[in-house]
C-alpha cells in the first residue's frame, strides 16, 4: 500500500539534518511549459514542468487549487527539494501527449516519508485521485506515492500534487511509462533486500553471538543493527508496503522508534567499545544517554510524549555518541589501537552521507538513486564498520585473556618449581604425591626415592658455588632423564637433595630395580666446560601403600633410610620399611 498518515515522521535522520540547516526555497515567477510525454523518453523530471503553491492553512482543496492555477509560481531551484515548510505546498504539473500512449504513464513520488494526494485532471475536472492519508480514497499498491495516468493523444492534462511532511519535501517526482516505472521499483526492491539482507545476516550473528558467549557488546551492536534496519524499512517504505500494510500506529511510530533503539545501541556500543574502565566517567555517561533515549523512546510509543519533541530529542541527541566518544577513540589510535582508526573512518562515512543528506534536502544535489539512499549506504557502512570494531575488541578480550592465564600459569609454575634447575620443588611434590597416594593400592605402588649427591660439597668447595649450581642442573637434567616421563616426577628439595615420586610399580622389586638404575646413571661423570666431575648417589626410599600411605611418612621413612645408607659407607640404595630409625 502507499505509505500512510504520518509516515512523515519516520524522516528522523533526514528531520535533524534539515534542523540543523533549516531553509525554505524561494519561489520564482515564471511558470514551466507543459510536460511532453513521447515515447523516445520513456520516463522524464517532472520538475522541468513543475510550479508550486503554497497552503499555511493546510486546508484547501484540489478545487480551491484549480481556481489558483494562474498564481503557481515556478521553483527557484528544480532539484527535488523544497526544504523544510510549515505548510501543505502544491505542485501543478501540465502534461500533454502527442502520441497514444503504449502503456500508461505513471507519475511517481520516489520518497516515501510524507502525505500525498495526487489528482489528474482534464477540462478542469477531476479524472483521478489516490491518497496516502486519507483512507477512504483510492490508493495504489507501491511504496511510494504513484498514479496511474489515463491519458488521451493530444489532450492537455493536469497532474495536482499536495504534499506535506514533518521533515523536508524532498520530491523526486517522475513521469514515465508503466514497464519503466516497474523497472525502477524492481532496482529499487533489489538495493533494499540487499542492505535488508545484510542487516538481518548481522543481526542474526550478533544475535547468537551475544547468546553464546554472554558478551554485552553483541548485544549492543544487534540494537544498533536492529534500530537502523528498522528505519530504514519504514523511511523506504518497505514497512508499509510489506510488513504492515494499513497499521496506522507503526506508520507513525515504527520509524521513530526504531532510530532512538539505534541511538540507544549507539551509546551502549561505542561505550563498551572504547571504555577501558567500565566504571569511568565516560562509561557512565554513555549508559546515562542510553537509559534517557530508552525512556523518551517509551514515552514517545505510549502516547506520553508528542512525535515532533521526540524527533526534536533525536536531532539534538542523534550526534552525541560520537561527539562524546571522539577523544577517546583519538587515545587509541595514539596507542596504535586499530578500533580507534575504525570508529574514525566510521564517523567521516558517516559524515560524508550526513553532509550529501544535507545538499540533496536544501537542492544542491539533485534527489536521484543515489543521492537517496546516500544516508543509507552510510549507515550501512558504519554498521559493517562497526563490525570490525566488535571483531577487534573481541579479539584484544581473548588476547587479554589469554595473558591472564599464561600469568596465571606462570605464577603457579614459579611457585611449584625450584627456580636453579626448573624441577618441581617442595610444594609441587606434595602436590603430586596426594594425588598419586589417591589412587595407590597393592598392584599399583608409588615409589619415593629421596637421595643426596655423594662428594659435592667438594666441588663446590675447589671450584665455587657458580660450578656447584652447574653441577645440580646437570644432576636434575640426568635424573629427568633416567625416570620413566609420563609417570615418575623429579624435584629437588633444597641444597644437594633430591627426591622422585614413581607411580603404577607393579613391585618392590620393580621398585629396587628402578632406583639401581638410579645409581648407575651416576657412574659416568658430568662435562661442564673444560671440568669433568663425578659425583654419586645415596638413595633411601619407602613404597606406598605398603610402608605409609601419608605423604609426610613417606617421606620421613625415605630420608631415614637416606641417613641409614649415609653412614653405611654412601653410594647405595636402602628401603625403609619402619624398621629404621628415624634420622634426627
């Protein structure tokens, strides 16, 4: 259907540029010459034809009009825009066609967010009429404002046209035959499901991604995604025509509402984006525009708060995410941060749309395709930009925490590792010998061979603690070496003592025979640069379950063993089974 009463103030984005540079175009004085239909121009500017007139009174009538003809005034500029006006303003358009018409002629309003009543009359009679706001008349099914036109060869036509808008009366108007028309309508419906298209795809992401993984700022983004999706389907009138044909309420309030959820989305989007501290002032202050767009976008849909203080709330408020958010966004591309070089390259195509909105509205630029749908594309560039901005935040979020566990990691590494050798020390065994005793039974032993080095002190004594250090890294690194690595743990309790945990022993004897093993590796002495040293081993160790099943018993009965081997002439093996005596 052709859009209905008040879609008007679905023109909010266009409303606050046209507030922003408000002018109403001066009327000139000399009227056009009728517009030719031929069939070499199959569609043609209607504004080559137009004169204009205005009604303050917003009441006259198509007869009180026709009564005026001769006080029609030509444009002072034919672009396709007359500005912003407080009143209803007329069009006269007089066509003529030398030819029979193949098709029809069709005169069409390419804009969609005013009222429009479009008559043609013939002889000073009214032939035909459609209206966008009043119900009871004819309408057509478009999304635009259009009129079939039944035209005779030769005879001289009327086309009267009395548009008004909240916003600006941006007036594409064309005369053209019916397969060309549809032509156009089908470019048109196809640039429309492409960038609909591509909204609801970003919607849905940011949708799913905002229920997967619980982060507020796909949320934010699907508002902004959402908001200027919605406008853009009421501004085009593809909201009317589809969606809710006939629905007075969303005609009037769909537009609007939609553009203050997107302004909502916006502050919470770039707030999450750009601030570092969600406590900050700059944190707070974007909620607090926010929480009022969400309230006025309340009131204004329940009936508390009129449209035009709505529209006038989104002029004034429309520019500040980004005003607000600009110092911050210039600190991070400072930093080197590539989300603050994104937003900026967001604003300036933002910018660049608002500025081009801005000449089409005031007849700089003449209103075709392009010009258009220029705010659109912008929108939908700084959608796609912004994007890439939750890509990058996202990403610096798994960067960061991904630090965090490495620091984590590291700081549980420091803790439970000796830091000369890298081996586990005193807590990073305890650890692991709880966990093994756990698990320990008769057929399945843990082993702990508590050990000290046999002729260090010398060492360290004729060559210096430097040496001495050496010497127990290369220690740890040979008894690593001679332990079985996916079960047996090694760790260094301190000075020249040593300990390992050996877990799923068959035996006491698999048990004796690993810590002989032990003792061999030692015969063989150590290179450290021009040195050759050897030292050896005294190893005591206990079997859990079987001597203790306590981790400090263990332990205890070990290191006396340890002591029993010490004094009974070193470089052996000896397992305590509590018979020893515990070593002062």
């Amino acid at each position: 259907m052709l859009a209905r009463h008040w879609r008007a103030h679905c023109g909010v984005a266009v409303t606050l540029l046209c507030l922003v540079v408000p002018m109403a175009l001066p009327l000139g004085a000399n009227a056009a010459s009728p517009l030719v239909l031929t069939q070499d121009r199959p569609q043609v500017d209607a504004w080559e034809a137009i004169t204009i007139k205005a009604d303050p009174t917003y009441q006259l009538s198509v007869q009180d009009m026709l009564s005026q003809l001769p006080a029609f005034e030509a444009p002072a500029q034919r672009g396709g825009s007359l500005g912003v006006h407080k009143a209803a303003m007329w069009l006269h358009i007089p066509i003529i066609a030398p030819e029979a018409p193949r098709t029809p002629w069709v005169v069409n309003i390419g804009y969609s967010s005013l009222q429009a009543d479009i008559y043609l009359i013939g002889d000073g009679k009214v032939l035909k009429q459609v209206s966008t706001r009043q119900p009871g008349q004819t309408q057509m099914s478009s999304r635009t404002p259009a009129m079939a036109l039944d035209l005779q060869a030769g005879q001289a036509y009327d086309v009267l046209i009395r548009v008004q808008a909240t916003g600006p009366l941006i007036l594409p108007i064309t005369v053209g035959e019916m397969p060309y028309q549809m032509h156009e309508a089908l470019r048109e419906q196809m640039l429309q499901g492409l960038l609909n298209g591509l909204a609801l795809c970003l919607l849905m992401y940011s949708l799913i991604q905002w229920v997967t993984q619980r982060e507020p700022l796909f949320g934010f983004y699907a508002l902004v995604v959402f908001g200027s999706a919605g406008f853009s389907l009421q501004f085009f009138g593809i909201g009317d025509q589809f969606l809710w044909p006939g629905n007075l309420w969303m005609s009037r309030y769909a537009g609007l509402a939609a553009g203050l959820i997107a302004l909502a989305g916006s502050f919470l989007f770039l707030g999450a984006a750009l601030a570092d501290n969600p406590q900050s002032r700059y944190a707070h202050a974007m909620r607090t525009g926010a929480a009022i767009t969400a309230v006025v976008c309340a009131a204004v849909t329940l009936g508390w708060l009129s449209v035009p203080i709505a529209i006038a709330f989104m002029s004034l408020v429309g520019p500040l995410p980004s005003i607000i958010s600009v110092p911050a966004a210039i600190a991070r591309v400072r930093q080197k941060d590539p989300i603050g070089a994104t937003l900026l390259a967001a604003w300036i195509a933002y910018g660049v749309a608002a500025a081009l909105m801005v000449c089409l509205v005031q007849g700089w630029v003449p209103a075709n395709f392009w010009t258009l749908h220029s705010f659109q594309l912008g929108a939908t560039v700084d959608m796609l930009l912004f994007l890439r901005v939750m890509g990058l935040r996202a990403n610096a979020m798994r960067l960061k925490a991904q630090e965090a566990l490495h620091e984590r990691d590291l700081m549980h590494s420091l803790a439970h590792s000796d830091p000369l050798t890298g081996l586990n020390n005193r807590r990073g065994l305890q650890q692991a010998l709880h966990a093994a005793l756990a698990t320990c039974s008769q057929r399945s032993l843990v082993a702990v061979y508590l050990m000290d080095l046999d002729g260090f002190k010398p060492v360290n004594d004729s060559y210096g603690h430097d040496v001495g250090d050496e010497l127990l890294v290369a220690v740890g690194q040979r008894l690593q070496a001679s332990v079985r690595q996916q079960t047996d743990l090694v760790a260094r309790l301190g000075g020249d003592e040593f300990i390992i945990m050996a877990c799923h022993l068959e035996t006491p004897q698999q048990a004796e025979d690993l810590g002989r093993a032990l003792l061999r590796a030692f015969d063989q002495p150590f290179g450290l640069g021009n040195l050759r040293l050897k030292v050896g081993l005294t190893i005591g160790y206990a079997l859990a379950p079987l001597d203790s099943d306590d981790p400090q018993g263990l332990i205890r009965l070990a290191d006396a063993a340890m002591y029993a081997g010490k004094q009974g002439g070193k470089r052996s093996i000896r397992r305590n089974t509590g018979e020893l005596a515990l070593a002062p």
